[in-house]
C-alpha cells in the first residue's frame, strides 16, 4: 500500500484544489432561495464520482434535493462498502460574524475556512479521492463500492429515507462508510459507535389577536413572550433534568464499561470551558460533560422570536412568539414517541390565556454499533496504520438519523469514521477543516478498502 | 360660541384632507433611515402652525428631531394654555398585517386609517385646526396659546426634557392641554386624570462565545435562549405578582373612591376578552381588569429574540439571546429606581454559566392631576357640551412621560383631553382615528379656550 499512500500525498494540491470549487458552491439545502445551487452540487458531486472511475453515476431526483448515487462492482465474490455523506450545508447566519466569506474558501495555515469544510463537503470528498487513487494506481479496488450522497442532511433526510427504503437491491451493501463525525482529539484517530437522535420541534404561542400597546392594555392580558418563556422554563427542573413524563423511560444507561472508557480519556472540563468561554459549565446533575454529550438525552432552544426585536424600544404587546426546540435523543429512545411526549406536556402547562401550536419539524434515530464487528475492526486497523497511533472509541452527540436507516433496510453494519474536530465550528460562523486530517482520511479510506476486502 | 361651531363643522373636508398630507410623511422616529422625514414632518406642523394664525413658529434643532414651537400672546393678562403633542410615530412592523399601506391614509366609513392617525397626529391636529378656526372667525383668541410639538415621544422623549427645563420662561403658562389619550367609549367625553409611567430594558445574555452544534454541544453548556426563558419565568409569581424585590414599595394605593368609580363603569371584561380573542384574560390576582391597566404596575416582554428563527430547522445552540422588557410604572414608583431594583434583580438570578447585560433604554414617570383643578373644570365644560353627555373621569394605562415634567418645570397645571379609543389599534397594524371624535376634538378645543378664558 506504500505506493497508493504516497501518490495520495503527492496529489494533495490537487485535491485540495477540487475540494474549494466543491466548497465555492452555496448548497444551503434549508433556503429555497438556493435550490439552484443544491441542483448545480449534485451535478458537481456527480462529475467527481465519474472522474474519480465508478462505472455508474446516477443523479435520483427526488421530491426535494437530488440524491447522487454511484457504484463500481467490478469484485464480485468479496464484500461491498457503501459510502454515505451529504453535499449540503447549513445556513450562514450570523453572517456578521465570518472573518471570510463562507463560499469563498480561504486556506490559514494547514485549515481551509468555509461553510461545508468538515460538515460535510470535505469529509465526503476524502473517500471520492481514496478510490480515485485506487483506480489511478492499480486500475481496480479489491472490492465493490457504492457511494450514496444525500442533499439533506441539513433538514432532517427526509427524501433519502424512502428512497433507501425502496432501493434496498440497489444500495445492497456489507457496510456503510460514512464520515460526518469527529475526531476525539487533533490527529487521534477515532471510530464512533453510538450518535444521538433527534426530535426538532417548534411551539408558536398566540396571545391576543392583534399587536397592543403595552400601556393601553399591559397587566390585562397573556403576553405571549412572557407565556413562552414560563413554558420553557418549565422543560428542566433544577437539577437539569428535562421535566417532560416518561421522557427518560427508554434512555439506555451507560454502561460501566463505557463509564470507565471515558473516564481513561482524561477530558478536560476546564479546558472545554475555557475554549467556549464560560465561567461554569452547566447540565444534568450526576453526570460528567462526556456523559452528558454523548450518552444523555437534552433539551436545547434553537431559536425564539418575538415583538420588536429591532434596535431601540417599541412598547408592545405582541400577538405571537415562536420558539424552535430540539431535543437530542439516545438509544432506545424513539423521536415520534418523544414527539408526541413533548406535544403533550406542552398543551398541558400552558394557560388558558393563550393559544399553543406544537409542531414536530423533524426526527431522526438515535444508534449504537457493535465494537465487535468486522468492519470495525478493519476501520480500525486501517485508521491506526494511517494515523501511527492506537485507536479511541467514542460516542458522538450529534445526530446522523440515516445511519439507523441503512442499518435497518441494508441489513449491513456501520463504520462511523469522522476526520473532523469539535472545535472546527460546524454550523457556526467561520467552519474550518484541517487539512492534514483531510489527508489522512484519504488514507484511512484507502486502507479500509484494502483491509476489508481480505 | 355656535357661529365658531358651524365654521368648524363647515371646514371638516379641509381639516380632513390637510390631516391625510400630514398623515403621509413617514416620521418613524426609532429609525434612523427615516431621519429626513422627520425634518419633513417638522417642516410640516411648523407651516401648519403659521396658517393657524400664530405669530411667531420656530424650529429648535435638537441632538434627536427636531422641536416644533408656536405662540400668540395677544390677551395680555389672561390665561396662557400650552398644547403639547407629538409628530412622531411607531414603527410599522409587522407590516405584513395592513390592510393599507401604513403611510397611504385610506377612509373607511368614518375612520381613516394610517400610521399616526390616532397616536397622535390626528390629535394635536385638533388643536391647530381649533385655533385657525378661532382666528378665521375672531381675528384673535381671548388667551394667550403656546404650542410644543415634539418627534421624539415614541423613543422616550430624551431631548425636550432638558429642553423644557431650560425654557422655561419661553413655555411658561397656566396649564398644558395634551391630547393623547382616549376617550373611555365612543362619543363619550373623557378626561384622564393619571398615567402610568415607563422603565424600559434590555437583557442580554452571552453563553458560549460563538453559536454551537446542538448535537455535540448539547447538554454541556448552557442555552442563552433556556436561561434568559427562565430568567423571564422569575420576573411574575404564580399569582401574576412581579417579583423583583420593592418593586411595588412606592405604589400609591388605589382609593375607595376610584374603586367605586371604576365600577360604575361597568366595564366588561367578556367583551374585552372577545374583541382581543383570547379565551381568558390573565394578570395580577385580586385586581379586576380596569385596575390592572390603570392603577397597578405591569411587567411585559416587549421583544425576544435569539438564534435560528428563519423557516426550517437549524440545529444550533446560539451564542446570545436578548430581551426587551417594560415594566408600567404607577404613582409614586421612580423609573431611574425601578430600573436599578430590575438591574440588581436580574443579576442576582442569572446563572454563573452565563454573562448577563442589563440596559435601561428610557424611562418615564408616571402622573397624576387633582379633578379640581381650574383648566380640569373649564375642559369638564368644553367637552361636555361639544359631546351633549357627562364628562367620564378616567385613569390611563400608557403613559406620556413628559406630562411630568411640564407640571414640575412650569409649575403647571395639565389637561389630558384624549379623543382616541383603546380599539384604535395604536402602535399596531391598521392604526385609525374617528373622524367624528376628530371633529368633536376640534369643537372641545375651541370651547375649552373660551372656557379657560374666563
């Protein structure tokens, strides 16, 4: 394999190169404003899987964004990798807040800065480049490969889950390879085997039927701010415990095990603080920051608005306040059942004085691999080479919903190997990728596919 | 005093469309873009000034808009009234919800509609209008009038305060006669006799030092959207009580006397409750609806607003969450000091894993006159033959905080002689005045004139 490694590194220039046209484009899969773009990235997506010699792209239109789909089969009789990733991003806002600006790639150092650099244009690219290598070096891959590359993940997958769904032959695969998750530390190498799901509600308040002015009527009537305010007051309880009944009824309790393997990461709860500038960390009682990242379930406010949020003082009473609320779920915690806990509890603390629209905007399942299985430990062997250093194994609080969807309909295992890092400010201003991981997933990638073909 | 009747009756259609002219300039006070409208609309009331037959109209420059002053001191050794009113409006969002364009005046029936048609342009209008009429009709006025008209009362009245307090001998007078109130119901004469004042804030809070991922953050660190939900869910007990400590130590308490007026008003809180469309009123327990609004201090949200709140889900933790909030201050309650009671309040409740700002953005103090007051009488006569009913005395739940300061600096009486209705949708969308109470404003004026003249 020393031959494919250094043509990889050779080729970096290039890659990098390819990576910022991928990264130029504005594939902000939640604004429709930009369903050109999205249409303009598949097409992108699918010129690279030709280029780098799959003997079959396929653009799948769906009801929202295309779904790009590849596949070389040129090994029969050995196993098959299916490659998952996503070429759409998150929205920009706060876009004050960019040093650059997000589709305009800049490289500082070895980090190249844009919205889409690790989450997930750049993570997707390293397996498009490891089979090229593959190809361009021997010709053929030890084994079959499919790529399927969804435009969003952003909004909640909801068009790729039908589709995997109805195209079981085709997508009919051994493992999926997916990269979208993090690296436990800068150039530790790591496989994630459990992620949290998620249930992404919204709670729209309607108090009086008309904007007031708060001197004529302030005191008499609900005022739905105050009102949405108390509700979301009430989702926690002192010990920060989420407060809805039988919420916690299915949560899997960590494992000693597991206890004790984060607690061999010597994580830093000071330096995790400092980095995000708080004087004091703050979460659910009995557990350490990890445990509460990784294996507890949590309640977050994504956004509120309401009245006059302009600059000045407007004296208002207004007619309506919306929050969205997300909760991230773990296994065996279901997001229509914890829906549907949530929709109920918030009818039942509000008052009579207001009107209150709970709204499910989207779910996706939480999901736990086995350590044990073969392509974890071909994953394994493959990053440790790469890397030259032992492996971490960890949990992941993000969501990657679709995970638990190729499992259940492929009937194949997951390998979950992230090359990015927590601190590279996905879905924040200023998103970056590390461009030595950006390398040695390519490696990793190629490494896996040699070692999981044995 | 008929002849002068019928010539304002006569010249409705000119007052009429004079008003529409007045109502078309955009003066926005709270927005800076609109800045050259406000010097528009200076330019206009002064114009208007000079027509009515004053014989002296300037405009002072301030640091904000600018002032608007006019005076006749023809009637040496008789009374000298001030009309105070202001040129200034609400902002229009959410002007989604208009019918009209907020700056095109439409007539419907006999309410026009317009931004400012009420709140208080149509207002002090009728006093321009009733002194032209007195000079068309007599050549002179038998008292002497002073005009103050300022473009700053919707942003807090900042610059004729030191204004006021340094022209004294310019404003001197007997009594300031203000028309921004209501009338307690249609075509029923009102005066109001105490108003509620303003300390209006801001909190900010600052969580981790950017926006974060709620999948690998969620948990961890705390919210600004929860915290500052909280925050506000602390402001009111269960018994809609405001919390902040001393808050109500200042409060004048409601006398037997207005208790008993308030229920000879028979005001009906079904039907207050229906025309709002809320299916149960909500306030402070042991308080009916009346004096809530008009004796008792309030607290309200005015505005909120923090991370994603465009369409769709964005699965982040923001960065920062700010509210605006106003308290409704009653007699004798300080604003400057309910403000540092909320400050030391807010702090002392805000969580360390947070930064918390607490901004006063203006304040106002609240008012109340003596029913025996001499220009009380003369307007209790004036309004009660141009209405042909019995004056009703009232409370106010807004407030005007400027009235204060003219009753201090001037050694002052005042006169709040409001011609709008609650229903009037002021600082809300489709803002409308009634042209029958415009007219009827226009003749209360001119017999208050005659009246205090004697």
């Amino acid at each position: 394999m020393k031959e494919l490694i250094d043509h990889i590194k050779k080729n970096e220039q290039t890659y990098i190169e390819e990576l910022i046209e991928f990264l130029k484009i504005q594939s902000i899969s939640a604004m429709p404003e930009h369903n050109d773009d999205m249409k303009k990235c598949a097409q992108f997506v699918s010129d690279k899987l030709k280029q780098a010699g799959l003997s079959r792209v396929e653009i799948f239109t769906t009801e929202g964004h295309p779904l790009v789909y590849g596949e070389w089969l040129g090994a029969p009789g050995k196993p098959t990798v299916l490659v998952y990733g996503h070429y759409d991003v998150q929205p920009v806002d706060p876009i004050e807040l960019w040093e650059n600006p997000p589709f305009e790639p800049v490289i500082k150092g070895r980090k190249i800065f844009a919205r889409g650099a690790t989450d997930d244009k750049g993570q997707l690219f390293m397996h498009v480049k490891s089979v090229e290598a593959y190809f361009k070096k021997y010709g053929s891959l030890p084994l079959n490969i499919k790529f399927l590359l969804e435009g969003e993940e952003e909004v909640g997958s909801i068009n790729i889950e039908p589709f995997i769904k109805s195209h079981t032959d085709l997508l009919k695969c051994d493992t999926v390879l997916i990269s979208d998750t993090s690296l436990y530390e800068k150039g530790v190498p790591t496989l994630t085997y459990a992620l949290r799901g998620l249930s992404y509600m919204e709670i729209e308040v309607t108090g009086p039927n008309r904007d007031l002015h708060s001197g004529s009527f302030g005191g008499a009537v609900a005022n739905p701010i105050n009102v949405l305010s108390e509700i979301i007051s009430k989702l926690h309880d002192k010990k920060g415990k989420i407060t809805i009944p039988e919420f916690y009824k299915d949560v899997a309790v960590l494992t000693k095990a597991e206890k004790e393997n984060i607690k061999r990461l010597h994580f830093s709860e000071t330096k995790f603080a400092k980095d995000l500038g708080v004087a004091e960390l703050q979460g659910e009682a009995g557990f350490n920051t990890l445990e509460r990242i990784w294996a507890r379930p949590t309640l977050d406010c994504n956004g509120i608005i309401g009245g006059f949020t302009g600059k000045g003082a407007k004296t208002v009473i207004p007619s309506k306040a919306t929050a969205k609320i997300s909760m991230r779920l773990v296994p065996n915690q279901e997001p229509n059942k914890i829906a549907k806990l949530f929709t109920k509890y918030i009818k039942s603390i509000a008052p009579k004085s207001v009107k209150v629209k709970v709204s499910f905007l989207h779910g996706g399942s939480p999901c736990m691999i086995p350590l044990t299985d073969k392509a974890t430990i071909s994953a394994t062997k493959a990053m440790e080479k790469a890397f030259n250093k032992k492996i971490v194994y960890m949990r992941e609080g993000g969501s990657i919903p679709i995970v638990n969807t190729f499992v259940k309909s492929l009937k194949a295992s997951a390998v979950l190997m992230g090359l990015g890092l927590d601190s590279e400010n996905l879905h924040s201003p200023n998103e970056h990728f590390d461009l030595n991981h950006f390398q040695l997933g390519i490696i990793s990638s190629a490494l896996f596919i040699d070692e999981y073909s044995k």
